[in-house]
C-alpha cells in the first residue's frame, strides 16, 4: 500500500503572529499572579504588624507599637494606621509628631471627621503652648581680681628691710657692748680696740636706720595701693602716710 502523506502547511505570518501573542498572553498572566501572590503576602504581613501593635498599645509599649504600625503602614498604606499612630506618638509624649501624622490623616479622613480631627489637633497645639521649656541655668562668674603683684612685692620688700634694720640694729647694740668693755670708765680714755667696736657700732646703726627708712617706706607704699584698689572709684578717699623716726625707731602713722 502506498503511504499517505499528510499535507503540512508552512508557518506563515498569521500563524507566528498567533504563537508570539499566546507566549505574551501566559507570560503576562504568570506575572501578574506572582503581583497578586506578593501583594496578598505583603498585606498579610501589613495585618500581623497591626494586630502586633494594637496589642503594645493596649500594654502601654507605645515606641514598640509604633515601630510595629510604621511598618505596617510603609507595605499597606492604609490610612487608618495613620490615626492609631497619632494615639501613639500622643501618649508617648511627642505631641508635635502626633499633630504632624494626624495632619496626614486628614487627607484621607471622611467628611463627617474632619471636626473632631481638627478640635483635636487645636486641643494638642494649645497644649504646646502651655508647655514652657525649661530654662537653662546659667552660672555667671565673677570676674576675677587681678592679682596685687606690684603691693605684694613693695610689701616684701618692707618687710624685708625691716628684719634687716633688725638684725643690724642688733649688730650695733652688740659693738657698743664690746666697746665698752676695753673703756675704763667715765674719765678715762678708751683703747684702740674700742675704737674698732664703735666704728662698727655707728655704721651698723646707720644701716639699721635705712633698712627701716626703706622698708617703712615701701611697706606704707605697698599699703596704701592695696587700699586703693579696694576703695569704691565713686568715692575715693585719701591715704596719707607719715613715717618720723623716734628715741626707739621708726614711727609710721597712716590716714585711710
């Protein structure tokens, strides 16, 4: 028997048009259904981290229930979750927060709300104002005094001089003692040795005077300019010192 052959037509143009279409049609149908699969796992996640966060609101856990409502709202978008934020950031303290998500509520919000929103937006905002930063406490320094650098040292060198007009003094009484020992008396004449204690007699005493002439001097000074800073500039008063020397010394007498 002869073998029949079947006849087959060559792909045309209408028939690859046709199987270009049906590829596109599947392909499109396929993509669609992962959008829909991911959207229906998006929203459910969306619904777990709402019901999560209804729940740490109710147990006062609101910086938790708003971390689990953000998130809840940036995959669903559902503007509800805008309103239960507001709650959230109002009872956390963040009042102007609260007033800024409550603001993007009312976009959305039905007609028959928008009083109510609004009554409690002006209710958060005059609350602000009734909230006074606390002020901070600034501690003002007083300036500091500059140190008495010249009076201190016109002071220690009085003082210096002084103890010096001591000691020499001292030294003078001492010759004069010595001296007296190599005189004989009143009427009689005194030896050579005695001669050489008086010399250092006089000139001891002569130092002892102008260590003390000195050092009264400087210590008056010193004194006195210490006064003077401390006197009030609107009043000045004057400051007289007087040093006289005396049978004993020297004697300062000061006016303040």
């Amino acid at each position: 028997m002869e073998e029949r052959k079947r006849y087959q037509r060559p792909l045309g143009g209408r028939t690859l048009k046709r199987w270009v279409l049906r590829v596109l049609f599947f392909g499109i149908c396929a993509l669609g259904l992962q959008v829909d699969a991911r959207a229906e796992s998006e929203d459910e996640r969306a619904r777990y981290l709402f019901d999560n966060g209804h729940q740490l609101y109710m147990e006062g856990r609101y910086e938790d229930a708003l971390a689990a409502w953000t998130e809840a709202y940036d995959l669903s978008r559902r503007p509800l979750i805008l309103y239960n934020m507001a709650n959230a950031y109002e009872r956390n303290g963040q009042v102007r927060k609260a007033i800024s998500v409550l603001n993007r509520y009312r976009a959305y919000a039905q007609p028959d709300e928008q009083e109510v929103i609004l009554r409690r937006i002006k209710n958060m905002e005059h609350r602000l104002t009734l909230i006074q930063p606390p002020q901070a406490s600034v501690a003002v320094q007083e300036p500091l005094q500059p140190f008495p650098t010249a009076e201190v040292a016109l002071l220690g060198t009085g003082a210096i001089a002084i103890v010096s007009g001591v000691l020499l003094g001292s030294g003078a009484k001492n010759q004069g003692t010595q001296a007296a020992l190599y005189c004989g008396g009143q009427g009689l004449p005194c030896t050579s040795m005695a001669a050489d204690f008086l010399k250092k007699e006089r000139r001891y005493a002569l130092g002892a005077d102008l260590c003390f002439i000195a050092g009264g001097l400087a210590t008056a000074t010193g004194i006195g300019l210490l006064v003077l800073k401390k006197s009030d500039t609107s009043s000045p008063e004057t400051v007289r010192v007087q040093v006289s020397p005396s049978a004993t010394g020297l004697v300062m007498n000061g006016t303040f």
